[in-house]
C-alpha cells in the first residue's frame, strides 16, 4: 500500500525509490499481464467468435465416422486469427499512456517551509497547507494560493490556450504544471495529485475508452453473419439428420462448411493489412498514425474542433505595422517600434517584448546607440515597462510602453486626446487586438531619480497571434470535402471572433461559461445547449473539461469528431474525440492522446491525409461488400 501512496502521488507516473524490487517486480509481471490481456482483446468480437466456433467443431465434433479431426482447418482458422491479432496488436501497441504523459510535467522538486526552514522536498510528498516557494523559471508543484511577495507572470497557456502568460499577485490562484516566466512570491498549497487542475485533465484521459466506428461496423457485420449462420445451421440440422437420416460425420462437415463459408473468414486480416498498409502511406505524407482503425474515422469525420494558438494561429504575437495609431507630430511608426523596442527585455520572456523586438532588423537594434541608465520591469501596479537611457550626444530620455489608460494617465495633454485614444482602443477590441501604448519623455538634469519634463502619449500598437499562411486555404478545403471546422480557444471571446474572421470561417462563436460553465448567458439560456454548439463556428475561454464536454455532445448528435490539438489542456478531448491528431512540436501529453500525430505544421497536411484516407476505407468497403456478397 505505501507503494501505491506514494506512486500516485503525482510522481510523474515513475515509480519511487522508495518501492521495494517486489514492488517493481510486481509493476512488471501486471504490465506483461495487461500486454498479454490486450492481445486476446483482438481476439474478442463477433467475427473472431464464429472463426473459435468453426474451429472448436473442427477439433472436437469432427472425429467421428472413423476419420480423425480436421487438423488442417483447425490449424488454418488459428493462424489467420493470430495473424489479424498480431497486426492490430503490433500497431495499436505504439499508443502510449496519455495520462502519464500529464502528470510528468508536473513538478519533481518543490522548495516548502517547515520549522520555519526552507527545504527542498518531492512534490509528490506535498499536502495542502504547505508554504512554498516559487520564482522564475519553477514549474509550479501543486494549485496554490499566492499569499506575498514580487508580483508572477505566470505561462499557463498548456492549460488554458492563453497565448500572453497570466499576471498573479499576493491572493490569486495559480495551477500545478505552469511555469514561472518573472517574479517570485510565497504561496500556499490548496490541491495536490489528481485534485489539481492538471489531475483533472489526466483522469478525464485515463477515464476515456473510445471505440472506433471501424469496429462497430465489424462488429454489425459479425452480429449479422452470427444470426444468418444460427439459422442456416438449425435448419440444416433439421433437414439431415431427422429429415435425410445423414451420418453424423458427414452431417458434422456440411455443417463445417455452412458455419465457415457463411463468414468472411479472412476479412478481419485483409482489412487489418489493407490499414497497415495505409497507415504507412500516410506517414510518408507527414500524418503518423497510431491506431489503425483511425483511417477509417478520419474517412468518416464530419466535425474538426480545431484549437486555435499553435494551430491555426501561429503562437506568436505580432504587430501590424499598418495599423499602428501615431498621436505625436513628426514621429514616424518605425520610430515608435524603436521606443517600444528599448522599453523591452528579451530575457524576461515576455511574449509582448519578443514581439516587440522582433519588428526590428536585429534585436541589438533596440539597444544601439544608447547606454541604459535604469529599466522598470512590468509590475501590476504600474502595468507598464520603462527605460531610462542615455543616447550619444549624452542626453538622458525615457521611454515607457504598457496598458493604454497607464500610459494615458502619462501624458500631459491627456484630456486632449483621452477620447480619440478610447476610440482607437475600442476599433482593435472590435477586431480581437490587444492595445499597447508608448510615451516618451525628456530627462534634462541627467539623473535617472528625476521625474523629468512632460510625457508624451507617442502610440497605440495593435497585438495579435496572426493565423497560419495556409490556414484560411485549409479551412476551405475542409468545407469542400464536408468538414465543419469549429475554433476552440482560452483566449477571450473577441479574440477568437477576430481570428475566424481573418480565416473566413464565421464569427458564430460562444465563450464556454456561458454554454457549460455555472454563469449561463440569458440570451441564450432558452436555447437547446447542443443545438448551440452544433451550429457554433467556435468557443473562447475554454478549459479541458469544456473541450471534452464540446466534443462529447458533438458525438451524441451522431457526428465523427476529430480534434486538433498540441497542449497538456487538449489532451482529455483528444483521446475522447473519434480521431485525435497532436499538431506538429505537440507536447508528449498531447502526442500519447492522440490518433494521429502530425509531422508538419498547420492543417493542411490533415486534409491530405483525409483524402488518402478516404481511397483507403473505399478500397475496404468494396472488398467488404464483396466478401459478404460471395459468402452469402
């Protein structure tokens, strides 16, 4: 039991150091044991069953009339069922344990306060109400409440999708798995294991057993040839023997015949190779497929739920040179870009000051020609950056970018310009941009403790995580081919509308809460919930359990759902979908969840491999049709 307490404790899946060698020893005689399982599993439907039955009559029924059993059917009939065994278990075999992959992200060392001590401990050994210590660069152990210390910027984009990493302070929550990118702060632990959010996820991955429409249609196709052969047998039965007075043996091998050559004995194997093969073909096309069955789901697929950062989007913020608003006479935009460039840091990994910096042909660009005399990194007091600086004629200037209204707040002439200010922040809302506002101000004393002349309010930069080039064209293609392609983001709702604009895919979108969530939006409280994420072209704000939920209602209206994603958070709703697919650089929790894990970047290679996919499952269904065709 203490093995046990403490293997699933959050360890990341490995077992501890703690366990015994029988402890080990165990854990490997149980995975042999479920490997061995999953082999027989194969084994395990309705065509494999009339295949054991024609095989058991030919061992133990036919060996009467003087001739001895039919060893050579017998033989026949047991190695086509291992041989279709082996290919499904070989290739299947490739999956591995999604929920794993979750908890291993999860952080192996925390820093924790005891005695009034700070100890370095294993995360797993962490309770509720344990004192931590977080600071840059720490993957946070457990959900914890931040009690006080600097202000966090906090990437918690593999839960929730954000593309800008979240701002915390001293009372806010934070989730286990996200990762520190500035600050450091004390907090309390609230949740551990599988009680945090990153828990959640890993069982709502472990908990889901989807099965494949390939395998119903087998199983449909078993159920009808088990039912006709039953029939056939009993009145053949009755004919030969209390009708014709037959022989038992020869009565005993017409039957033989009528219970084999009433199935198609060797379809389960033609498919089985017929997918291997295919299987192969679509992974010289960049789509690698890990259970064979999901060929023919990718065939039939009719909804794709597609996440939008990193997917259809690049995950990676820009600025739309073009649409920068200059407020200061005789400042041009590339002059603006430069002020927001030496308001920046590269290495604090922010996402607005990489994208900042990158507008500029070189990031020493933002730095050149000037001597730094003291920067004020970001803080949610002041929401801004600045840089006091020094250029080469020895006059000292600051530069500030940050919030609009703080950067506002700045300016001398603010009542001037606060309206047209407001009004341009309110057009880059209206098209799902973030604003970003540059002052600039003179330092005549020189000295970098001085409040210095006025500020004056220079711009308004636009921020967006601008689409893939090739994701509008997909989307199209998509539609083409009877796909419905729904956008499912974290980030906000103006966002993602903006995003499905730019890729022509419609603006029909719903933040999740309102749908799913305990704050249900009475505009549409009235409306059926599924009729609405049915005709949705996408969702914002959204969370593991409400991607899992989308999809599952999805499946209850009878459609085939696949689901594109490359996060932790997309991991329960890829392994529930009907065809999973990890985007191209997917983290290993995303990857193990998924059906189909793609080699390329971006969309396009999904469609590819639909078409592939398709010729591959007609190829089947008309064997299929022909097989059941000559055996009845």
């Amino acid at each position: 039991m203490k093995c046990l307490r403490i293997f699933s404790a959050a360890t990341g899946g490995s077992l501890p150091s703690r366990c015994s060698s029988g402890c080990r020893s165990s854990a490997r005689t149980s995975s042999r044991r479920r490997r061995f399982l999953k082999f027989l599993g194969f084994m395990w439907n309705p065509l494999s069953w009339v295949m054991e039955e024609a095989a058991i009559m030919t061992i133990a029924l036919a060996n009467g009339g003087g001739k001895p059993p039919d060893w050579q059917d017998f033989l026949g009939i047991i190695f086509l069922l291992l041989i279709n065994s082996s290919i499904s278990f070989v290739e299947e075999n490739n999956a591995g344990n999604a929920a794993a992959a979750l908890m291993a992200r999860l952080a192996p060392k925390a820093k924790v306060l005891h005695d009034g001590r700070w100890t370095e401990e294993e995360a797993a050994a962490l309770v509720p109400g344990d004192i931590i210590s977080i600071k840059l660069g720490d993957i946070i152990p457990a959900d914890a409440r931040l009690l006080y210390g600097d202000p966090l910027k906090i990437d918690q984009s593999a839960l929730t999708g954000e593309s800008l990493p979240a701002t915390k302070g001293p009372g806010d929550g934070v989730y286990s798995g996200s990762t520190v990118k500035q600050g450091e702060i004390k907090a309390v632990v609230i949740a551990t294991g599988v009680h945090t959010s990153f828990g959640k996820a890993a069982l709502l991955v472990d908990s889901t057993n989807q099965v494949g429409h390939f395998q119903q249609v087998l199983t449909a196709i078993g159920n009808f040839c088990i039912c006709s052969i039953l029939v056939g047998i009993c009145i053949e039965i009755i004919v030969m023997y209390p009708i014709q007075h037959r022989a038992y043996r020869p009565g005993i091998d017409n039957l033989l015949v009528l219970l084999i050559g009433g199935i198609p004995i060797a379809m389960p194997t033609v498919l089985s190779v017929t997918m291997a093969i295919g299987s192969h073909r679509l992974s010289q096309q960049g789509a690698i497929i890990k259970r064979m069955t999901a060929i023919e789901d990718m065939a039939g697929m009719d909804v794709l739920c597609s996440a939008k950062t990193g997917t259809l989007t690049l995950n990676k913020l820009s600025v739309d040179k073009n649409l920068i608003e200059v407020f200061e006479k005789g400042v041009t935009k590339d002059q603006v870009i430069l002020m927001a460039a030496r308001a920046s840091r590269i290495e604090n990994q922010d996402a607005i000051d990489t994208a900042i910096v990158g507008m500029l042909g070189h990031p020493k660009e933002a730095r050149a020609g000037v001597q730094e005399a003291h920067f004020l990194p970001f803080n949610p007091t002041d929401k801004r950056t600045a840089l006091t600086y020094i250029d080469g004629d020895g006059k000292m200037y600051r530069v500030s970018k940050g919030a609009p209204e703080q950067i506002l707040n700045l300016a001398h002439n603010k009542s001037e310009i606060a309206q047209k200010v407001h009004a341009v922040i309110d057009k880059f809302a209206g098209r799902g941009l973030r604003s970003l506002g540059v002052a600039y101000q003179d330092v005549p004393d020189g000295r970098k403790e001085s409040q210095g002349s006025p500020w004056h309010f220079v711009a308004l930069l636009p921020l967006f995580d601008p689409p893939r080039h090739d994701s509008a064209e997909t989307i199209q293609r998509a539609l083409n081919l009877g796909v419905n392609v729904k956008m499912i983001t974290g980030d906000q709702l103006a966002i993602g509308k903006e995003t499905g604009r730019r890729l022509g895919m419609g603006t029909n979108m719903y933040p999740s809460s309102s749908l799913l969530g305990q704050n249900k939006d009475e505009s549409i409280a009235d409306l059926p919930v599924d009729d609405l994420i049915e005709k949705a072209d996408g969702f914002a704000g959204v969370f593991p359990e409400h991607k899992y939920e989308i999809v599952k209602r999805l499946q209850a209206r009878k459609h085939i759902c696949g689901m594109t994603g490359d996060g932790v958070n997309d991991a329960p709703a890829l392994k529930k979908a009907d065809i999973g697919i990890a985007v191209a650089d997917a983290t290993d929790a995303a990857r193990s969840a998924s059906d189909v894990i793609l080699t390329e970047p971006g969309l396009s290679v999904i469609f590819s491999a639909v078409l592939t996919s398709r010729a591959i499952f007609q190829r089947m269904k008309n064997y299929t049709v022909c097989q059941i065709k000559h055996s009845g």
